[in-house]
C-alpha cells in the first residue's frame, strides 16, 4: 500500500510539474509573439474629411504590424540594386499604370496620393522636392515590406514569388512614383 501511494505521489509531481513547464512555456512563446508579424493589419483610412497631413504618431500606426515606438522602419544598409545607381536613359514604363484615388491638398507640404496594386494599397504625401509615407496596407494573403531612405520609399507587397514594388523616388528631380511587377 505504501508503495502505491509513494508511485501515485510521484505521478502527481510529475503531472504538476509537467503542467506547470507547459504553462511556462505557453506563456514565455505568447508573450514574445505578441506584436510581431502575426498581428493582423491595422489600416488607416483615407478620406476626403480627415486632414491629409498627418502627425508622425499616426504614420507610424500606418504599418500592418506594430514596432517598438524606439525603433524606426527598418532600411537596408545598402539601397536595392534598381534604386542604388541613377540609370542614363529613361526609365521603363511600368508594367502597370497606377491608379492614384482622389487626393487632398495638404497644409504647406504636398498632396495625398493614393496607389493601389494587386498586393495592396500604398499612400504618400507627395511635395516639390520630397515625399513621406502616410500609410501602407497590405491586401488579405500579401506580405509587405517598407524602405525609408533620404531619397526614396520603397513598399514592397509579396505572396507566392510574385513580387510588386511601389517606387517614391525624389533624387535630383522632383517625386515621382513607379510600380514595378515580377
């Protein structure tokens, strides 16, 4: 009887113990998990009644997923090989023309444009000689990828392989946006 009891106990401890380092562990991975890549999309709207300037605060909460409010969007060291060196000859027009929506003129800075693509939609504040991302959001099944660079934003929307690349470059020339898809 002794026995039983001293083999009962121990399978008592283990199954505690087991539970416990299961909870731990649930815990521990939820905890690390929450706020990454697996958030679903947030998206703010553009409309003709919300002023299209806006505060820094809620251009960042323009991402389909949430940072850390220390760190900025993060940019490659290197620009990517289309953007990195200025070409001599005109570019290529895009495989697709984009689709700018209504746009509000801002206070003192630019307007609003609006591009959408198969992968998403993509915003920015477009002035004379620079541009600033209002928002990006990528469409349902589409992973997107954001570059800030002192001459260039880069949103990148991806599913499948098949790549679409929404260019605001400004270098020696006024913004201007292209669409590239492969």
């Amino acid at each position: 009887m002794a026995r039983m009891r001293r083999g009962l106990v121990h399978a008592m401890a283990w199954s505690l113990a087991t539970g416990a380092a299961v909870t731990l562990s649930w815990w521990g991975v939820h905890t690390v998990m929450a706020g990454t890549a697996y958030d679903p999309p947030r998206a703010l709207p553009i409309t003709a009644d919300r002023p299209a300037t806006t505060p820094p605060s809620v251009a960042s909460q323009a991402s389909s997923t949430r940072r850390p409010k220390a760190s900025p969007t993060p940019s490659p060291t290197q620009p990517p090989a289309s953007v990195a060196a200025p070409s001599r000859k005109p570019p290529a027009p895009p495989s697709r023309s984009p689709s700018p929506a209504p746009s509000t003129p801002s206070a003192g800075r630019g307007e609003v444009k609006s591009y959408t693509v198969d992968g998403g939609r993509v915003a920015f504040d477009i002035g004379t000689s620079s541009a600033e991302l209002v928002s990006a959001t990528p469409a349902s099944g589409w992973q997107m990828q954001v570059w800030k660079q002192p001459t260039y934003i880069r949103v990148t929307f991806s599913r499948d392989g098949k790549e679409i690349d929404v260019f605001c470059t400004w270098h020696d020339h006024a913004p201007m946006v292209q669409i590239d898809e492969r």
